[in-house]
C-alpha cells in the first residue's frame, strides 16, 4: 500500500543552524501522487506548512523548503536558520493526485530549537 | 477564529464507557474527517463524511461510529470504550478532495481509557 516514512521521531537543533527532516514515500497505488508538509504548534491542530503537486518542483513557505523528488521518492524539509519559534511536529503526508480523498500522512518529527 | 473546533479537549473514562467527541467546522466545507494518532503511526482515518447524513468507513473504522448531523457537525462515538482506543484525536475538514487540496485541523481530542 501507500506509505510516508519519516525516520526520525525528534530531532534537535541549534537556534540559528540549519534543518533537514527527511521524507520518503512508496505511491504503489497513486501513479503522481501530491506532497504536502504539515505543521503542529503545541495545544493546536495540523496546518498546512506547504505542498508540490509536480514532481521536480520545490515548494516554500516561512523560509522552509522542500523538493519533489520522484527518483528518489523524497521530500525531505529544510531550513536554513532555524528559531525557538519553529519548535513543533512535522508531518509529511501524500494525497491522490486525481483528486481522491485520501491523505496518508507519515508519523511526524518533533522539532526542539534549542537556544 | 477557529475555523475547526474540537470538544472536549481532553477525555477520561473507563473501559466500557461511552464517550462522544464533538467536531465543528465554519469553513463551509462538504468534507470532514476524524483521525486517530499513536505514537510511531502517522495520523489515521477512521471515519469519513461527505456532506449531512453521509458517512464513509475510514482505514481504523473497528469500535467507531460517527454522525455528520449538518454540514457544521461531525460526531465520533465510542459506546463501549476500550484501552486500545487511548490516543488523540483529530478532525479536520476540507474543499471536494482535487489536487492538493488542503485539510483543516481542529485542536485535538486527547481520551485516555482506563
């Protein structure tokens, strides 16, 4: 079946430094499928933090990126200079790229920014 | 404003108990999703609905019921609450399923089953 693996359960970095969370997926059954990272603050529910719907793109948001990579099945997420403020859950997740309902998310990092 | 809200925030009952989590979207959206997450898993579906009075089975749908009443209102119930069904608790809504089309999340539900 379809998956999204996410190998580190925490990571921990320097305020300042950067960040790379990898990503990996397995689309057995989604031909093209969408990429999205999502983003959990303490106390508060999942948003989006950005998505790629075409493979070779890079998508950005709030000075994270990411790269579809259709080779490698990737879409690791990087940061150039992380803050205290980024300290969450990341989640990478997979949809459809016809349009099906079904989001396959992976089992999230915590981010700790240490100051 | 919260445009998906959760309630209650966090739940404790007994095994056997009979438990409902409340969802409540703004967003205007068709479709709403309850969620479970555990530790080491990603977040999993267990019910789905596409508009009031609709309901689809999710992927962990075993011990679960659920009613979307109104466009608005998505329920989850548990009636005879186990200890495996410790975990948060997730709903979301969104636009018809397209390309890339985004979920909204609510805060979460945390029910501890003793």
């Amino acid at each position: 079946g379809d998956s999204v693996t996410q190998t580190e359960g925490q990571v921990t970095v320097s305020e300042s430094k950067s960040l790379i969370i990898n990503c990996t997926y397995s689309a057995t059954s989604i031909g093209y499928p969408n990429l999205f990272w999502y983003v959990r603050y303490p106390g508060e529910g999942l948003q989006l933090l950005l998505k790629v719907i075409t493979a070779g793109q890079k998508g950005s948001s709030r000075g994270f990126e990411a790269t579809y990579n259709k080779e490698a099945t990737s879409f690791h997420l990087q940061k150039a200079s992380v803050q205290e403020s980024d300290s969450a859950v990341y989640y990478c997740a997979l949809s459809e790229g016809t349009g099906g309902y079904k989001v396959v998310f992976g089992s999230g990092t915590r981010l700790l920014v240490s100051p | 404003e919260a445009a998906v809200t959760q309630s209650p925030r966090n739940k404790v009952t007994v095994t056997g108990g009979n438990v409902t989590l409340s969802c409540r979207q703004t967003n205007s959206h068709n479709y709403m999703y309850w969620y479970r997450q555990d530790t080491g898993h990603g977040l999993r579906l267990i019910h789905y609905s596409y508009g009031a009075g609709n309901l689809q089975i999710g992927d962990v749908p075993d011990g679960y019921k659920a009613t979307r009443t109104t466009q608005e209102d998505f329920f989850l119930l548990l009636e005879l609450a186990s200890p495996s069904q410790t975990s948060l608790y997730f709903c979301a809504s969104s636009d018809a399923p397209g390309q890339g089309a985004e979920q909204f999340f609510g805060p979460g539900t945390r029910l501890t089953v003793l």
